[in-house]
C-alpha cells in the first residue's frame, strides 16, 4: 500500500492518554493511529448502514412474529421438542 505523510497536531493529553496503551498492545504511533482511523470508519460505515435501513422492516411481511417474538420461539420449541 502506497504511503503518503501527513502532519497532525495532536492535543497533548490525548498523547499522554494513548502512550499507555501503544505500550501494552506493542504498538507505534503510526500503527495506533492507522488502526484507530480504520475502527473510526467501520463505526461510521455501520452506523450509515443502520440509518440507511431504518423502515426496512415491515411487520406485514412477518405474520408469524404478530403475538411476539417470545411466543413464536416458544412455538418453534415446541414443535422441535428442544
């Protein structure tokens, strides 16, 4: 993967709060930041996908689940014998 270098101001305790844990997990600062910056997209590309498929769900396409979801697994145990 290409690289390119960025200059970033960092405030200085956040710094001192993430020095600690680049030692426990053996990590550098570049390593820290890249993984922090990738967990920071997937939350948001999650979060974008949750707002995305709000309303998705229609309970008319669902009739088993009209009493609740409680009482259809009952019944699914049931007619298992689980």
């Amino acid at each position: 993967m290409k690289s390119v270098v960025k200059s970033i101001r960092f405030p200085k305790t956040i710094l001192e709060d993430i020095h600690p844990i680049m030692e426990k997990n053996n990590l550098n600062f570049t390593e820290f930041v890249i993984e922090a910056i990738k967990t920071y997209i997937r939350v948001l590309n999650y979060t974008d996908g949750i707002k995305k498929s709000f309303g998705a769900w229609e309970n008319g396409a669902h009739p088993e689940l009209k009493k609740g979801v409680n009482s259809y697994i009952r019944n699914m145990r049931k007619s298992r014998n689980i």
